[in-house]
C-alpha cells in the first residue's frame, strides 16, 4: 500500500482547496489513475453542486493527483457489474450529468493535464472550458482496442476536434502527444510539466478578476448558442450582451474606459 496519505483508501476522492476566487478540485485517486468509478463521479458531482451557488468561487481548477489525469471508467468496476444493465445505465447517466454540469457552472472550469487522459478522462478534458497540459500528457480514446467504442467520450471530443480527426482516434485507439491535442483544439495550452502547475494558476488568476456576473452570463450564452441553428444563437447571444450593458459591471466598465480608468476591480 502507498505510504502517500493523499493515496490511502481513508482518503477523500477529490480534494478541494481555494486560493482567492479560485478553487481546486483535485481527482485523488492517483494509485488508480484517477479512474471515474461511480464514487468518483459521484464525489466530483457533489463538489460541482456546491459550486453552483458558491459566490465567492470566481474560477476552478480540475487537477489530479498521481502519474496521470485520469483513465476513464474504472473497468475493474465495471466488470463486476457487466452483467448488471441497470447498474451500467446508471453509471453511464451519471457520468453524463457530471459532464454537463461542468459546463452549466457558472464558474470557467480550467482542466489541468498532465499524464493520460484517456476515454472518459479525455471527454473530461474536453468538458472543461479551458485546458492547459503538460508537454507530457498524452490523449486517446482506445475503447476500440478492446471492443468498447468511445461513443460518450467522443460526444465531448467532437465538439472540441474536427469530425475526421475525432474518427481518428476512435477507429484506431492510437494516442496523441499534446501538440497535436494544442493543434487540433483539445487543449489550450502546452507547457513544461515543471511549469503546469504556474501557468495554470496564473491563467485562472487573471480569469478571476474579471467581472463574475459578465463571466458567468457569457459562459451560459457560449454554450446555449452553440446548440442553436444560426438565427437561434443571434438572438440568445443579443439579449446576453444586451443584459451586460445594462449591469452594473457594464455599466462600470463603459464609464472607466470612456473616462480612460483602469477598468474597476472585482
């Protein structure tokens, strides 16, 4: 057994910490690879929900503990219960509810990579709004490998990737290095891996100060219009930017920069 005490069984699944308007949620099942077991997804899920109505969280970081992001499912688990349908269903809804959730946060959520991120881990990096990877870090959906097709982790993929280069990687299960995650658009940003950790953080500081309800009421505007045809989306995404010249922030920030003063601080 790990004599890491962020690694024993007694310890908490997801650590949260804060650090000014940010928070971090940190996947603490290292020795697992930080597998989305049902109690994972569970204890990630109920720290999201407490973020919904957390006021004082301005951004959150999603990082893991151990050598890698996250794994995916945990097939140990899973294959406990391969004959349970309802049990497998189960998962999979809640799995699908978490990864919603993240982008209805009002909260910009920052994935942190570093390792694998691999099916379901790599549909979490793609859930997140932004991602910043290590040079290390490595990408795949290799369900194929072993006769289970990456169908729910390519729902969130797709939506990052171009449509062919997604089949890429599902037909053939073959990773890719964090360039290409930078170059096709699953990750923001590639870093050393001894400076993951800095450019992470400095990147959510600069996203905490800037005006929450604004943030928030862009970020729910983002991904409503997203899902909508193209007259849909002009019209959600006009009555957004309309509300937020009328807002105080708004309001304050046109008089600071008509007044040519730095824009107020939040």
């Amino acid at each position: 057994m790990s004599t890491n005490p962020l690694l024993t069984p007694e310890a908490p699944l997801v650590l949260s910490e804060r650090a000014g308007g940010a928070v971090r949620l940190t996947l603490n099942r290292g020795d697992r690879f930080n597998a989305l077991s049902s109690a994972m997804i569970d204890a990630l899920q109920r720290e999201v929900d407490a973020l919904a109505a957390d006021r004082e969280a301005r951004v959150v970081i999603l990082a893991a503990a151990g050598r890698g992001f996250c794994a995916g499912h945990d097939l140990k688990e899973m294959r406990a219960h391969a004959s349970d349908a309802a049990w497998q269903s189960r998962l999979f809804e809640d799995c699908n509810r978490l990864m919603v959730s993240l982008t209805r946060l009002p909260q910009p959520v920052i994935a942190r990579v570093h390792g694998i991120a691999t099916a379901a881990g790599c549909q979490l990096v793609s859930m997140c709004d932004l991602a910043v990877a290590s040079d290390a870090a490595t990408f795949a959906l290799p369900g194929v490998n072993i006769g289970v097709f990456c169908t729910t982790p390519a729902v969130g993929v797709a939506r990052n990737v171009a449509r062919k280069r997604v089949m890429e990687m599902l037909l053939t299960g073959d990773p890719i290095d964090a360039q290409r995650a930078l170059e096709w658009g699953l990750v923001n940003r590639v870093v050393p891996a001894d400076r993951l950790v800095e450019e992470t953080e400095s990147l959510a500081k600069k996203i905490a100060e800037k005006p929450p309800a604004t943030v928030a009421a862009g970020k729910r505007g983002f991904y409503q219009q997203m899902e909508a045809n193209l007259a849909q989306a002009y019209q959600l995404a006009s009555g957004v930017i309309s509300s937020s010249f009328a807002h105080a922030e708004g309001k304050a920030g046109m008089e600071a920069f008509i007044d040519k003063k730095p824009p107020p601080k939040h």
